[in-house]
C-alpha cells in the first residue's frame, strides 16, 4: 500500500488520563476513499482516538501521522482539509448560526455556497437564532453543516447522530450517502446507533478499552459471522449438534439456530447434511457482529 | 450515614460551596485594615457596599446549591435536616463575622488587647453571631422566595444599607438590639419558612427555571453590529486564505464579539466604575487590581476549542499572543478612560457629594499589563473564575499589606520603575511559557474555557 493512499497512519499510539489508558498501543491506517465505522463502548476510546488524528491531543507515546503530516505539526494547509464534528457540538454561542456560518466559510477557500443554501434548507436551520440558544439537535445540524460544506477529503464523524431525531437523522445518512459518492472522499465515523452506521460503512474498526480489537472490511466481517438456522428433515435433531465454531446455539426438538465463525455456506451446508438438516444462512447484523467481537 | 451529614457531604463536592468560607475569610482579612465601620466616610464605603453584595451573592449561591438538591426530597426527615444545614452555613456565615472583628483588632496593631477590650470582644461577638445569621437567613429567604434579578439584587441592597446601617450607627445597644432581632428571626425563619416544603419546591423551581431563562435571554438579545461584523469579515477576506493575518483577525473576532454584543452595558459599567473610583479615592487601586485582573477571566482565547478550524498549534501560539497583546492594550485605554472621566466627574460634582479623582499616575495607566499576564495564566491553568476572584483579592490583599509594611510607597521613582519592570517581566515570561507549553504541548480540547471560546 503506497503512502499516497494513506490518510491516517497510526503506530503504536498510546495515551493515558492519570490512572486511565486511554489509547493501548493502537496501529492502524486509513485508506483514502474509505467510509469507516469506530465502535465501541462508552469509554472504549474512540474520541481519543478521533483527537489525535487531529492534532488535539498529542500521543504519550507512538505516532500518528495524517495527510502525511505529523498530526502535532499539522498546520492550516492539512487542517483546510480536515472537516470534524464532535458530540459535544461545540460551536461559537454568541454569534447567530448565520453569522457562524459567515465566519466559518471566511477560512475555506473552497467553500460550497450552494451546498450551504441546500443544507440550511433542508435542515431547518435557523439563521437568525443565537446559536447558544439552538437545541442540541439543530446544533447538531449545523456543526454538521460547516463540517462538510468546505468539501473536505477527510471528514470525520463523532457521534454526530447522536443529538439527531430520527427524520434528523435519516437526512444525515442521506447526506452520508451523498458524500460517498466522491470516491476520494475518506470518512471516518463513531456511533453508537450501529444500524444507521452500518448503511453506509464499508469498514469497521471495534475498540475496547483503548485497543482495535477488529479491523477488517464490514464484507468480511459479515463473512466471518453468520447466523444459522437448521431443520430436521427427519426426526429430532442430534444430541450435541456437529458444527464447528460455535458461539451460540438456541435449539428444541426440530429446529436450531446457530451463530458460527468462519464457516463458509459450503462447509455449513456439508455439515447440515451430515445430520440431515436443511440449512439457511444469513448474514448478521452489525449490532450482533459487534457484540460477539467484544464479547 | 444521617441525612444532615450526607447533605454536606455531597455538597463540599462542589467547589461553590467550600470556596464561600474561602471568600469570607479572604474577604475578612481584605476589610481589616479598614477599621471601624463607623469611621468611614464617603471614601471607602462603596468598596464595603461592593464587598457587601458580594458576600450575598457568594453565599446564598451555595446555600441555594444545597437547598434545590433533589436527592433530599427523597429521604426521610429532609425539611429538619435542610434546616439544620442552614443553621450550620449560617454559623460558618457568622464566623467570618468574628474574624473580621479579631483581624481589626490586628489591624490597629495591637497584638494583645486590653483587659477590658476581651470583655468587650467576646460580648461583641456572640452579638455579631446573632447578626451575621440574620444577615445570612434574611439573604437566603429572598433567594428563595424571590424570582426576578431585580428583586433579588434590591434584596440584596437592602440587606447591606440594613447592615452597613448598622455599623455606621451602632453602639453598645444597638448591639443588643441587634442581638434580639437577629435571635427571633432566626426562630421564625426555622419554624415558619424552612419547615414549609414550598420553599424547597420554590428553589428547585427557580434552579430550573434559570435554566429556561439563560436561553430566554439569549434568544431575546441582538447581534453584533452588521457594520462591525462587515469590517472584520473584509479584514479576514483581504488576507490570503492560508495568511497569519487572516487567523490574527478571525480570532480577534472571536475574541471581542462577546464584548461588542453587550458595548452598552460595558458602557454602563465604565461609568459606574467611575462613580465606584471617585468615591472610593485611594482604595480605587485595590477594585481596579480586582476587576482588571477578573474581567481578564473572561476573555476567551482561541486556543482550546473542539470546533475545528484550519489553525495548526504554532498558529494558536501566535494568534494567542497577539490577542493578549491587543487585549492588554485595551485594558489599559480603558483604566485610562476611567481615569479621564473620573476627572471629569470630581470636576462636574455637586458641592455636597464627597467624589476624589483617581490618581493619574502611569503606575495606575499600566496597572493591567501587570495584573492581565497572572490572570491569563490562571485561565490556561483551568482555573475556575470563582478561584481566579479569591486570588485576586488575597493577592491584592497581600500586595496592599506588603506595601505598607515594606513602605514601598516612599521608594524612589527609580526603584518604583524597576520594581515595576521586574514585576512586567517576570508575568509576561510566565504567561508567555505558559501559552507555549498549552498549544505545542498540552490538549487542545475545551473544557473548562468561558463560552464563546
């Protein structure tokens, strides 16, 4: 993999806040054109993680390099490239959302006026109202506004549904989707609401307790995990049922459903004949894939 | 656990509450060397009267704290055990009270009272306990049965002209007086007023509806200026996109929006200022010491911020600077204007009205390059405002008494220039490695930085 393709490239990061590792010795890199999903649990270290990409925090020990710069040192001209919504949704409180927005676009060159007038349309954003008096939501929306309408090649995402209604927040998966297709575009989203991410990733990253504990492809991960569901096709099911790699197993008499590891359909199919089962395979989803993975 | 002391217990967690003896006793100490209350005159009577509403506000906040605390309601036996906390606040309250008497006595600088003078002390302290509790509970009464700032602040007034009247005119029989009144409204605030559920619903009422009426508030006030807004957009505009220029003027936008919303009452307050200035005469210096040194709190750098901008750690570093500069550079073109106009007013003064002009000295004209430096330092430390006042004024405390004992004020101009040298140097180079090691070395997420950062 050449440099060129790489966004974000992380090696052996570590942090920690007094007694707490934040961040454990954490490798990884960001290919550009990306969309990627950061799970994990409140605490898992995600928004660190997020903040030193940026520049926000610096590594205790490691490197974290992005758009070829050392994240410590990166300066205006990787920054104006760089778009970040937190969960926070920390904007400027005195100014009105249209003076904000005013403010903001003064800094980027690129800024896409047009984009701007469609979003605030369809966002309801009011740009007469204070910003500090903005509802958490339409805060929301409008950190999402100016993090995106200068267009940047690497954006990335902190919880930023978090605050969102469900119309909110389908819009913004909309808009997800229309982002993605500038293939140059990298994406790197936290959520917790893993069944609106999962509509628009096509890469996971799990944590927990400051380290990745996955980071393969969504594909392969749904590849790797699947969900089995046997019929007898004569009499009652065996007594233990002959599958490897099993994480879970619901079953009575006649019917069984099994969560398996690294089973291809092939291999399910060879072993649900040997116990003269019908099988039926279906991919889990990431909800069920990331509980397994951390458990 | 009893109630009474899982109630302090969960309250000494928040610093409002440990940080009012904190206030009180600095503040004690800050009123010694004033003396007698009924010596004043016109001069230090407004720096007493500001202290005053301080006090009130300080602790009634605190008690406020512990009063609209959910988790009371829940637990048997609450309303005794709200009172008794009270109770307890309000001898704290007292204590400061005595402490101010015993510092007095050290102000007059005499270590070891006459015989007589002990007598006199101990029957004048459980006098001023009485009072300082009164005080106290009338304070906490119309904070919680009152709702608008106004009624509240007018409370406040009058509660100190009631106690300020009392040490103007007091003898030994007012005293007594004193003494009496405060006893029986202590009784019939803790019978009447505290074992009535309504006055906990009414502070938690009011806890929340502060909440609403800070939005309220915000959506009701205007924008900055169009025309200011126009200038520092063609400012940021006419720089290059990745010029220093353009960040210089971005954050200083940042930076004194929040004062430029609100210019009319920043107008209104440099006037009462000078009113504050003029009749307080020399103990000028020692407000202006602490309200340069707060205000300065609240100007919010642009270095912490979780709202990313294309301004790298060495931009931060830079644009910090220049806003401190810029920001100092203010501040002293205002201490000069109060000085102007505090001129002005002795000069258009009715004959009866005791105003003194601040002295114009260039000592009083640079007073904020040397306050601002410390005051910046304690914001990039995280430092909480409420802390930040108590540093002031025992550090104006402690400055006022080494220029006294020290007897700086007859050293030679010489000595003054380098005294004042060192002083500038030595905070500036502190502020200086201080702002360095925050943006190229420290976090730059926002957590305890004043809105608008």
């Amino acid at each position: 993999m050449s440099d060129e393709t790489i966004m974000v490239k992380i090696r052996g990061l570590s942090k920690r806040f007094g007694r707490i590792q934040a961040l454990d010795g954490v490798d990884l890199d960001i290919e550009r054109g990306r969309i990627i999903g950061l799970l994990g649990a409140n605490g898992a270290g995600k928004s660190t993680l997020l903040r030193h990409i940026i520049g926000l925090y610096l590594p205790d020990s490691g490197s974290c390099t992005t758009l070829g710069c050392d994240a410590s040192r990166l300066g205006p001209a990787e920054l104006a490239r760089i778009g970040y919504v937190h969960q926070e949704g920390e904007l400027i409180d005195w100014m009105t959302a249209a003076q904000l927005i005013r403010y903001v676009s003064v800094y980027y060159p690129n800024w896409n006026k047009e984009l701007e007038q469609r979003l605030v349309g369809e966002y309801e954003i009011s740009l007469k109202a204070r910003v500090g008096s903005l509802s958490p939501g339409q805060r929301q929306r409008l950190a999402i506004l100016i993090a995106i309408c200068f267009e940047p090649e690497l954006l990335i995402l902190d919880e930023p549904a978090a605050a969102l209604d469900p119309l909110a927040r389908a819009q913004f998966l909309d808009l997800l989707l229309q982002l993605i297709q500038d293939q140059k575009r990298t994406i790197v989203i936290s959520s917790h609401i893993l069944s609106d991410v999962e509509k628009v990733i096509d890469h996971a990253l799990i944590m927990k307790a400051g380290k990745i504990v996955a980071d393969a492809s969504f594909d392969e991960l749904r590849e790797k995990y699947s969900r089995v569901r046997l019929t007898s096709l004569a009499g009652p099911l065996p007594e233990p049922l002959d599958f490897a790699n099993v994480l879970e197993c619901r079953r009575n008499q006649s019917e069984a459903t099994l969560i398996v590891r690294d089973l291809s359909p092939e291999l399910i199919e060879a072993a649900a004949a040997r116990i003269h089962c019908q099988a039926a395979v279906q991919p889990l989803p990431l909800e069920d894939i990331y509980r397994l993975v951390v458990a | 656990m009893r109630i009474f002391l899982a109630n302090w217990r969960a309250s000494l967690t928040r610093e409002r509450i440990w940080l009012i003896p904190v206030i009180l006793c600095t503040l004690s100490a800050f009123l010694a060397p004033v003396g007698d209350i009924s010596l004043l005159g016109g001069v230090t009577l407004g720096v007493v009267l500001f202290i005053g509403v301080c006090l009130g506000i300080a602790l009634s906040r605190g008690q406020f704290a512990i009063a609209s605390r959910p988790f009371s309601f829940c637990l048997p036996g609450y309303r005794e055990s709200l009172a008794e906390v009270h109770f307890s606040a309000s001898l704290l309250f007292s204590g400061s009270f005595v402490l101010i008497e015993i510092m007095r006595a050290h102000g007059q600088w005499s270590l070891l009272y006459p015989d007589y003078s002990w007598c006199f002390l101990i029957c004048k302290t459980v006098s001023m306990i009485l009072m300082g509790m009164m005080t106290f509970l009338v304070m906490e009464a119309l904070r919680l049965a009152l709702f608008r700032l106004p009624d509240i602040v007018s409370g406040f007034w009058s509660v100190v002209v009631f106690y300020i009247g009392l040490g103007v005119f007091r003898s030994v029989q007012v005293h007594r007086v004193a003494a009496v009144v405060g006893l029986v409204s202590v009784l019939v605030f803790f019978r009447l007023c505290l074992a009535r559920m309504s006055w906990v619903k009414c502070a938690h009422r009011q806890l929340l509806a502060g909440t609403t009426g800070r939005r309220v508030r915000l959506e009701a006030k205007g924008s900055v200026l169009p025309h200011v807004e126009r200038l520092f957009l063609a400012q940021m505009r006419t720089s290059g996109p990745l010029a220093s220029a353009r960040y210089f003027w971005c954050s200083l936008y940042r930076t004194l929006g929040p004062a430029l919303l609100c210019w009319k009452w920043m107008l209104l307050g440099v006037v009462a200022f000078v009113l504050v200035c003029s009749y307080s005469g020399q103990e000028a210096r020692g407000v202006t010491f602490i309200a340069i040194g707060v205000m300065a709190w609240f100007v919010p750098f642009p270095i912490r911020s979780n709202l990313l901008l294309p301004a790298g750690r060495r931009e931060r570093y830079v644009e910090a600077v220049l806003i401190a500069v810029v920001i100092s550079l203010a501040f002293v073109a205002l201490t000069s204007a109060i000085m102007g106009l505090s001129l002005l007013a002795v000069a258009l003064r009715p004959g009866s009205f005791p105003f003194s002009a601040t002295d114009v000295r260039w000592s009083g004209v640079l007073l904020p390059c040397l306050v601002l430096p410390w005051s910046f330092v304690l914001q990039l430390q995280g430092c909480k405002w409420q802390v930040l006042l108590v540093i002031m004024i025992a550090g104006g405390y402690v400055l006022d008494v080494a220029y006294r004992l020290i007897g700086i004020g007859a050293w030679s101009a010489q000595a003054h220039m380098i005294l004042f040298s060192t002083a500038f140097i030595c905070g500036w180079a502190l502020f200086l490695l201080s702002l360095r090691h925050v943006c190229l070395r420290g976090s730059l997420i926002a957590s305890q930085v004043p809105s608008g950062a």
